[in-house]
C-alpha cells in the first residue's frame, strides 16, 4: 500500500517536517518518489520510521542512525555489524532504565514523604524518622536522599 506523507504523519505521530529532514538526509533510503516529485511512502518505510524513532529514544545520534541504514542498504554482509549495534543499544536501554528505576523509586518516597506530611499537617516528623520507622520499600530512596546508603 502507498502512503501520503500525510498520512504516514498521521500513522506516526511525526510531523510532516520530520519526515522530508529524515528524508533529505537519507534516514529512509528506500523512499521512492511519484513522477510529480510527491514522496511515496509504503509499508516498509513506516517499519524504518518506526525503528529510526526507537533508536532516537535509546540516545542515538542521527548520524550513527545513518549509518545503520546504510549497512541495511549494503545488505547481509553486514548483519554482524547491525547486530552489534542492536546489542549495544539494548545495554544502552537497560542503563537508562536502571537509571529511571532509581529516579521512580525516589518519587515515590517523595510521594509517600509529602502524602504522610500533609495526613500529619507537617514534615516534622518524617524528616527526623529513622530509617527503619520508613516503610521498607521507601528506604533505600531515603537512605539515598539523607546520603546514608
């Protein structure tokens, strides 16, 4: 099926300017263009769309995107080197999620600190509790915050 930059913007959530950048700058090698010049997208560019964005939202710069759809153009003699990449982006992903783990794990003490602040009608209280009257799954975020961990 072909598709309308339009409505590949409509599929992808993507803006219209996105796409022509991503295409202007070779991130969708395979985009064929009508004979008035209207770019053509189909199923397949969508899949590259798609996969240019989840590697954007690993941290990926654009140019090493490039790259990768460069290797998928030269074919199987490099498939070695795309699955490597695809390793390394998913250590990359699990990093940043241990990193956000920690980051959710001290809002929700910080939740939990200001939903028993404002039940007490101060932080008083909560501010001097040791550790262990923190409800255990609190404790580390707090042993963290209060630099005792």
């Amino acid at each position: 099926m072909a598709y309308s930059i339009g409505e590949v913007a409509k599929i992808t959530g993507l803006p219209v300017s996105t796409l022509r950048y991503y295409d202007r700058n070779g991130l969708i090698p395979s985009l064929e263009r009508s004979q008035g010049g209207t770019r053509t997208f189909t199923d397949q560019e969508i899949e590259t769309i798609r996969v240019i964005e989840c590697l954007k939202s690993t941290g990926m710069q654009l140019k090493d995107i490039k790259q990768f759809m460069a290797w998928c153009s030269e074919g199987d003699s490099t498939i070695d080197k795309r699955l490597a990449m695809f390793q390394n982006r998913l250590q990359e992903v699990e990093e940043q999620m241990r990193d956000l783990q920690h980051v959710k794990d001290i809002v929700r003490f910080k939740c939990w600190y200001y939903q028993t602040a404002n039940e007490e009608g101060t932080t008083e209280r909560v501010d001097h509790a040791p550790l262990s009257d923190i409800p255990e799954e609190y404790r580390q975020a707090a042993a963290y915050l209060r630099n005792q961990n």
